[in-house]
C-alpha cells in the first residue's frame, strides 16, 4: 500500500486544513475550536445538561467540563441548577454568546460551506455513512 492510500493520513490531512480554516476564522473571539463547536451546539440547544453535550459533540465529560469551565470564565456560558431536578446543570449561554451568534453562526455555515459545495447531496449521505462506520467500529 502506497504511503498517500493510507486512511489515518489522509482524514488527519483533511481535518488539519478544516482546523486552519476555523482557527483563522475564529481567533478574533478568542475561541478555540472545541469552544467554538460547544458553543454552536448550545446555539441549537440552550440549557442542555452537560451529559447532552457530551453526546451531541461527542466528547468525552471530563472534556466537556474543561471547556464549559474556560467558557464560563470568559463570560460566553453559566452553569444554572436544573428547576426539574437542583441536582442536576444546564448550560446557558450568556448575553455576550448571543450578542455573537451572528458572526459566530456565520463563521460556521461559511467553512462549513466551502467543504459541503463539493459534494452532492446523495454524496453526502454515502460519506456521511461512511464515517459513521468508521467511528462506531472503535
């Protein structure tokens, strides 16, 4: 097998250059990457406990921990007991997050963008399958 065959470079390749497009993007907030897709994640559910965002970015707990620590000491989310249940959390975002849903959205759909214009929809369904595979297998 040729070096350029192999799969773990070839995605690795791929996700560096979708990396450096977000990061160029994003550093004007401050953000990192994983900050920036916590809160996209937040933008569609306002309030989610943590364990649900653990799910929907598919990071691990303590990961998401860290992140909402940094963002909530950089004023972009807080940590509010659950009404249903006091012992439980729900992440909202704060007034700053809001006041750069715009940019930050649009940060989002552009890159996102400038990847999805190369396929067709059918495409994106069969890579899609594709990476599930991959990843539910390990």
């Amino acid at each position: 097998m040729r070096f350029e065959d192999c799969l773990c470079f070839q995605l690795a390749c791929l996700s560096r250059s979708l990396s450096r497009t977000y990061r160029d993007r994003i550093a004007p907030h401050g953000l990192t990457q994983a900050q920036f897709f916590m809160l996209i994640a937040l933008y569609e559910e306002d309030g989610a406990p943590p364990s649900r965002l653990s799910q929907k970015t598919r990071l691990d707990r303590p990961t998401v921990t860290g992140l909402l620590d940094r963002l909530e000491r950089d004023g972009w989310v807080e940590r509010r007991s659950d009404p249903a249940d006091r012992r439980s959390l729900r992440v909202f975002l704060t007034a700053k997050a809001w006041r750069h849903q715009e940019s930050l959205c649009a940060v989002y759909e552009e890159v996102n963008g400038l990847f999805m214009e190369k396929f067709s929809p059918e495409e994106w369904q069969a890579f899609r399958a594709f990476l599930d595979r991959l990843r539910d297998d390990h």
